[in-house]
C-alpha cells in the first residue's frame, strides 16, 4: 500500500515558525504520530509513505527522515488535490493509496485498518464520521445509500446543511485511477484550489464504488490548526493513555494529572501519584510507588521500589526495593541495586551502587563503583573530574564514609574501612582501618571577636 501524508501547511494560527506538523502531542510531533500509524497497518507488507511538505524548508525532512519514507515539496500551495499530484512519482500503481494528514494526529491503526478492508482492491474508500455539529465541515450527499459526493459547507444548500455525516479527508483509492482522477481537477471554486474532494464525482462518473468506513471515536478524526487545539488533543491522548493505564490495573490518584510522552510498562499494584511525566521508555515492576511530581525518562525501576516526590530519574536503573528522593536526581548510568537507599538532594552518575548501601542526603557520587552495605555520610562528594579527564572512585563493601568527605578520584576505599568526617582522601584508604585527614583542633586563648567600631 502507498500511503501519501499531506505536510505542507504553514500553520498560521500556531504563531510559531515549526511547521504545524513539528508539534508535539505526548513529546513526539503530530507528523510523527501519524507516520508509526501508517507502518502499524498492514504490517505483514510494508507500507511505502511519502510526505509532501512545504513550508519550513527542510526542517520536516530532516524531523522525521526514514528508509521507508521519501518526500515530495508542494510548492506553491494550491489545495489538497495539488498536494496529492506531487506525490505521483512516487507511488506503486500495482497497490491502493491511503491519504492521511500530518496534522491528524490520533487516528488509531484499527479504524484505517476497517477503510482498507472497505475499499479492497479497486473501491473508493472515504473515512466518514457522524457530527452533532458539523458545521464548517464537509458532507457526504448520499442517494439511495450510496455516496454521490461531498459538498463544503460554503456551497452547500439548506437540505445538504442538514446531513450530519462529514468527511474527514481521509481516503484510500485505487492509485491508476486516482491518478486519473487528480488529473481532471480543477480550481473554478471560492479558494481557487484544486481539492481531493472532487475526486469522489469522478469515481461516480467512471462507475467506481465509492464506500466508507468510521473510526471508533470522533475525536480520531480530529485536526490541529492552533495552539488552544494542540493542548485540547493533547488532553485527550493523555486521558486515553491514563484509562488504558487504569484498566490494566494501575492505580493513577488522578488519571487528569498525569503525562506519558513515551512508553510506559507498569507491572502489577503500581501506583502513581499527581504532577508525574514518564518520558522515553519507561519500566516500572510490581508494587511500584511513584510518588507526587517525579521526572522519570527511559528508566527502569524494579519491584517494591519507591520512588518519593520531586525526583528527576534519566537513564537509570533502580532495583527492587529501592527508596529514592525526596528530591533524588538520578542521571545517566546510575544503576542501583537491591534495596539501596538515594536521599534528598543525593546526585548519583554514571555509578553502580550494590544492595543495601546508602547516601541519604546531600551527596555526589559520580563515576563511582560501590559495594554493598556501604553507608555515605551527608555532604560527601567523588571528586571525579579534573577539568579534562573523568576518574573512577571504587567503595568496596562494608565501608563507612563518613560525613563531609571529598574522595578524590581515582582512588579506592577498601573493604570494612571507615573514613572520619571532614577527610580529605588522595590515596588509597586501607580496608578494615579508619582513616582520617583532617587539620588538627586548636582552641586559640585570648581571641576576641571584632567589635563593629561606634561612629
């Protein structure tokens, strides 16, 4: 199957200089949104998708650049029926064309999947949906049940008015005679445009069926023309990922307060709270509690682990029983073990941390590897970094830290050792020993504090 995305609009309700389809519903461009569609259908041969863009030069190119996808420029811009002719040379005459748009961005596979079947291989295929209010949208005029043609509102007559049946622009058609059919169009119309539309007439003109099919909800037909649309869509995704969450056994606190931009797998008796964004891939195991207002991108977080508020988690793992935060950051590389325990305002990167260790405030673990059961003091910090290089500081297990200590990496404490609070350490520290470096305490006799001088 050909499928022809139509991307060429500017947009100008956006006020924005992204192209409209660049736009991001749940963190992934609408144009996006529609291209994994396309290659959701008809899986077992894959579809071949040409995007026809316009305004914004090569910034949609080179957004959704892809094998299977190539591009066509409209330019100018003179209607839908133009914006489908630039793509001609692209498509497989042997195979039927399915044309979506680039700012419809929810349409599910399963209803184009239903157009499809429709239209077999040489019917006219029209998504339709049935409107309480259609007005300004265009409406399929039917006779005897079958579609005869689609009027626009602006040349519609008081009984076609009436019809509460629209197109919603998506179609899939038999391509040797679409490309007859665009052939024939013209622009003797109110917006001097050549429109898809027309196409329906000459199909009843050359005796081809023309049929339709409907999408399992409205709101799968519905468009993006301005920034007030965008969030309404948005919303919408969002509640219909919040409700498949729920169904599946997620406890959400509020289904209304909650943003994926991504994917996310949640195991059994997860439990979410308000304010959280999952972005990228995100794995949550059973019995998970992520509290109010957490970050989490492309991490997993293993059974029975809590995750407490206000933490940032990206590109980490967490193990089982792991409590993290309040107010944990998590980067890139941090991989903790079973039942370890990251406090408030604990940094930890690139570091793998063994069971049952812990930093629970105020702490910068980087480039580290720490063995298990290793308590670190409060205001410790790896010194990992020297302007140019990174350096690894080793913990083995058992160890102590003790508070306001700098390791300066590379440098490695050893199994069992303590190291006093305040130390300061460049070399190696001994297992099973403490070891201190710290100045020694004075008491200085007769001192006296400055006196602020009386004016």
């Amino acid at each position: 199957m050909n499928v022809v995305i139509l991307a060429a609009g500017m947009g100008k309700r956006m006020q924005s200089n992204l192209p409209k389809v660049l736009h991001a519903i749940a963190g992934k461009p609408m144009l996006q949104h529609v291209i994994s569609t396309a290659r959701q259908l008809h899986s077992h041969h894959a579809a071949k998708i040409c995007v026809i863009y316009g305004h914004g030069g090569e910034q949609v190119p080179s957004a959704v650049a892809a094998a299977d996808i190539c591009f066509a420029k409209q330019e100018p811009q003179l209607g839908t029926g133009h914006a489908v002719a630039q793509a001609i040379p692209h498509l497989d005459d042997a195979v039927p064309t399915l044309i979506l748009y680039g700012d419809v961005p929810l349409t599910r596979a399963s209803s184009l999947q239903r157009l499809v079947e429709a239209a077999g291989e040489n019917k006219l295929a029209i998504l339709t949906a049935h409107m309480d209010n259609p007005t300004g949208l265009g409406r399929i005029i039917r006779e005897d049940g079958k579609i005869r043609r689609i009027v626009e509102q602006k040349d519609a007559n008081e009984a076609e008015r009436a019809v509460t049946e629209i197109n919603t622009g998506i179609m899939i058609a038999p391509t040797i005679a679409l490309k007859t059919w665009l052939g024939k169009l013209s622009n003797h119309n109110a917006q001097a445009e050549y429109y898809l539309t027309d196409i329906v007439a000459s199909a009843v003109a050359d005796g081809v069926e023309v049929t339709s099919a409907q999408p399992d909800a409205i709101w799968e037909t519905m468009g993006v023309n301005s920034k007030v649309q965008l969030a309404e869509l948005e919303r919408l995704h969002q509640t219909n990922i919040a409700m498949t969450l729920l169904e599946q056994g997620v406890t959400l606190l509020d289904p209304a307060r909650l943003d994926v931009r991504g994917s996310l797998q949640c195991g059994r008796d997860v439990s979410i709270d308000v304010g959280c964004v999952f972005e990228g891939d995100v794995e949550l195991a059973d019995g998970v509690k992520i509290a109010a207002h957490c970050f989490i991108k492309n991490a997993k977080i293993g059974q029975e682990a809590e995750i407490k508020p206000f933490c940032h988690i990206e590109n980490a793992v967490v193990g089982a029983k792991g409590q993290i935060g309040p107010y944990a950051r998590l980067r890139p590389g941090a991989e903790l073990a079973e039942d370890v325990h990251i406090g408030n305002f604990v940094e930890v990167k690139n570091s793998q941390i063994a069971a049952h260790s812990k930093a629970n405030h105020l702490a910068y673990i980087g480039d580290a590897t720490v063995g298990s059961r290793v308590n670190i003091g409060a205001g410790t910090i790896t010194c990992n970094y020297d302007g140019v290089n990174k350096f690894r500081t080793i913990i083995e297990d058992d160890a102590f830290i003790g508070s306001d200590s700098q390791l300066i990496a590379p440098v490695r404490v050893g199994k069992g050792a303590t190291l006093g609070a305040g130390t300061t350490l460049s070399k190696d520290a001994p297992e099973g020993k403490l070891t201190v470096s710290r100045a020694k305490q004075m008491t200085i006799e007769g001192w006296q504090r400055p006196q602020k001088l009386k004016k």
